[in-house]
C-alpha cells in the first residue's frame, strides 16, 4: 500500500498495559516482527511489521495511558481533514474523546466514539501512511463493529464517512459496509453475539488474514490468550474472535475456510 483512500480503515492500533507481553504475542502468533520508534514529546510506539525490520508495517502498539481503561485494539480511517470529521462525527451524534493532534511528523489523529461509545480513530498521515499492507496473510483484512442499533449505526457512519450499508446474511443477519464499491468491513448485532456466549459491549475490531483459522485458536490459547467466538464457517470463510494475554479482542480469519477440512 502506498496510500489509503479517505473513508476506509488505514491502521490498527494495540493500546497494552504490557507491552513486552503483547510484543511476544503477536510476534508468535502471527510471525510478525516489531521494532520502537521514537517519537518526541510522547512515549515510544511500538510497530509490528511483516518480513523484518524492512518488512511493511501492519499494526502500532502503545503503552495504555489511563489503567481504568481496557486494553483494546482501535481502528483508525483516513480522513483529509481531522477537525473537519470531528465536526461530523459530533453533528451526527457521536462525541469527541481526544481532540485533534499532531503526532510529530507521522501524522494527525484525534478519537471519537459513536452514539453507542464504540471508539474509533480518525488519521491524517504525514510520514507514516498507515498499513504498509493490506488483504494478505498476516495483515489487516477487514474491520467490524458490533452494536446494539444496526440502524442507527448505518445513519451515523453513513453521515460521518459516507459509506454504503448492503444488507447480507451468514450465520445471522449482517451489514457489510463499502465504500466506491469495495467492501472493507462490517456491523453485527451485538445480540447476536451475545447468543453465541460472546460478552462485550460495543466495539470495533480489526480481523486478520491467516491460513488456518483453527490452528491459530489453539495457538493464540498455548500463547495465553483465550477463544471468545470459536472457529466458525461462513460463506466468506473460516474466523474466529480471540481476546490476547492482556484482554485485547481480535478475530482472525481463514478467507475461504482455511481449516482442519482443508486440504
């Protein structure tokens, strides 16, 4: 990836309270290798990156700023104008949590949340683009809110972004989100969720790319990490929602249904 078009998911980001502990994780999970960048005037950034140090960037991590706050991953989407889209998100009914900042010379961020309090992040880049990588084993293929309000989260996102709400089905009712055309992440019910014996509250989560969703379960739980939603068939693929050593949720997924049936 050289660029991310404005509207559509352009980074993940791990906020840890240990970061040694995510580091090793991930590292081991999904073969990722890590390195710090030092950024003035704030504490250092972690990026995970595929290949090495060279390698394409896939994800950031940071050291959790507040303790009372839950570890989680955060998805952020590119906007050409911050404070523009902060606006938008307050006149749509969502709120402002970190107001428009610069972040050195990497870009311009600030975190909003929607009416519902699912958190999400806005960026401008300057020198980091976002994800060097996208839609390939080991990267970020795909984003996903889960909600109380379906309906209302179409209105809000469709006023704040743009995008296109197409109603699917796989295991229950979902909405499949797309923007010039191309889908790139989704909303579910949280209903449903909770049906399947999954509890949170509204959320966003990054999904990603692996070849064998039920091998990277058991995996991520030989890691310390634990299986929220268990390996599931849909039409898309095999996934599954995993939560890592320090409680972070994350789904992966085997596009195609990548599994122990496979060949």
């Amino acid at each position: 990836m050289t660029g991310h078009a404005v509207g559509r998911p352009s980074w993940a980001e791990l906020a840890s309270p240990d970061v040694k502990a995510s580091r090793d994780f991930y590292c081991s999970l999904f073969g990722w290798y890590v390195y710090t960048l030092t950024v003035p005037e704030y504490d250092d950034y972690e990026i995970f990156t595929l290949g090495g140090v060279q390698g394409p960037e896939v994800a950031g991590m940071q050291r959790l700023a507040d303790e009372a706050q839950p570890p989680s991953w955060s998805v952020y989407f590119r906007t050409d104008d911050v404070p523009a889209t902060v606006e938008a998100v307050k006149a749509a009914g969502g709120q402002e949590l970190v107001s428009p900042m610069r972040v050195a010379d990497l870009g311009e961020m600030a975190l909003c949340a929607d009416p519902e309090g699912a958190d999400f992040a806005l960026w401008t880049p300057g020198g980091l683009q976002g994800a060097g990588v996208v839609d390939e084993p080991g990267a970020m293929c795909w984003v996903e809110l889960a909600c109380h309000d379906v309906d209302e989260a179409r209105r809000f996102y469709g006023k704040v972004f743009g995008w296109e709400a197409v109603e699917r089905r796989y295991y229950s009712p979902y909405t499949n989100l797309k923007l010039d055309g191309w889908s790139f992440g989704g909303i579910v019910d949280i209903g449903d969720l909770r049906r399947n014996g999954y509890e949170a509250d509204p959320h966003w989560i990054p999904y990603f790319w692996v070849g064998d969703c039920d091998a990277v379960a058991a995996r991520a739980c030989e890691l310390g990490g634990r299986v929220l939603l268990p390996p599931t068939d849909i039409e898309p693929g095999r996934y599954s929602v995993l939560a890592d050593p320090v409680g972070a949720r994350l789904a992966v997924i085997a596009p195609g249904g990548g599994g122990p049936a496979e060949p």
